[in-house]
C-alpha cells in the first residue's frame, strides 16, 4: 500500500572551508512508520528522483514533510562530520529475516570504525554466509543510518558499495576525521 508513502529529495553540500565536492542530491522516502528509502548521494537531481522512483514511483513529493525534513537535516549534519548516531525510526517491512539480522548487526558498528563481512556473518550464526551477507547490505535501503559502507573485506580491503568504492571510502574518511582515504597506505 502506497498511499501512506511520502518522497523529499534534498541537496547537501560541504562545509566551506572543504575541498572536497558538494555531496549531491539525496532522495528519502516514508511511511506512516518511518523512514523507508534513504538514496545515496546522487550528483543530479534527476538521478535522486529516479531512485525513489525506482522502488516507490507512487510517492508523491511533500516539500514540507516535518519528518522527513528532520532526516534530511540528521544526514546533512552526518555529511558535514557534525553527527555520528542519527535517531530515524526505520520501516523495514518487507524485508527478509536474514537482510534484517545483517543490518541490525551492521548497525551495531560503532561510528568511526570497520567491520568485516565474516564478522557480521558470525554476528548473524553463519559464518560461512560472507556471501549472502554482502547482498544483504547490497540491498540496505537506508545506507548511512544503517552504515554498511562501515563493512569491509577480510584483508582490509573495501568491497562492494551500491554508491561505489569512492563513496564508501569518502564516507569512511568523513568518519576517521580525514580529508580523503588513502587506499594505498599499507
């Protein structure tokens, strides 16, 4: 049922005095129960539109949304390196039992700190499940408060991100307090 749905698509910027590029465009989609969709950063308008209507083309656009204004300024604050735990009630129905167990466990990943996929399948009673873990987090629907990027390869590596390998390593740099990562410090 769709018509409890509601849909923003806001812009966040960086601090002035970063030389780093705007974050871009970010769509957000809830319900009556919370938030459902929180899109990556997009460098267009356009692309943050057709996220959400990629998975709730029903959603009508609501400016003016008290909650889902309120999300859009917990993430804003997360991207300006100002908020390290956001408070959003997520509305996960739908979802399977295992990719809620994932990203529960993902969750429980302190700001500022890595996980690795083996480690969230031991967290979830299989540790053989590495696999099926990473498309679990692949389909996280609210990346960011449910901080998959923070989720790693066993060697150290980064792996996997539906934004990208830039983006989660932007993401990790936001979060150890450093301009950029670098990827080829041993």
């Amino acid at each position: 049922m769709t018509d409890d749905l509601r849909a923003l698509v806001f812009y966040v910027g960086t601090p002035d005095n970063s030389f780093e590029p705007d974050w871009g465009w970010i769509g957000l989609v809830a319900s009556a129960r919370g938030l459902r969709l929180l899109g990556l950063p997009e460098a267009n308008l356009d692309a943050a539109q057709r996220t959400i209507d990629e998975h709730y083309p029903d959603a009508p656009r609501v400016p003016d949304d008290s909650f889902l204004l309120d999300v859009a300024e917990q993430v804003r604050a997360y991207l300006a390196g100002e908020l390290d735990e956001f408070s959003v009630e997520l509305d996960l129905r739908g979802h399977t039992s295992f990719a809620l167990s994932v990203w529960a466990a993902a969750a429980r990943i302190p700001y500022g700190q890595t996980r690795t996929y083996g480690w969230i399948a031991d967290q979830v009673g299989d540790i053989g499940a590495a696999q099926a873990v990473g498309a679990a987090l692949g389909a996280n629907p609210a990346p960011l408060i449910i901080p998959c990027h923070r989720v790693i390869g066993s060697d150290g590596s980064l792996h996997g991100f539906a934004g990208g390998l830039d983006m989660k390593a932007r993401l990790l740099a936001l979060e150890s307090g450093q301009q950029r990562l670098n990827l080829d410090a041993g």
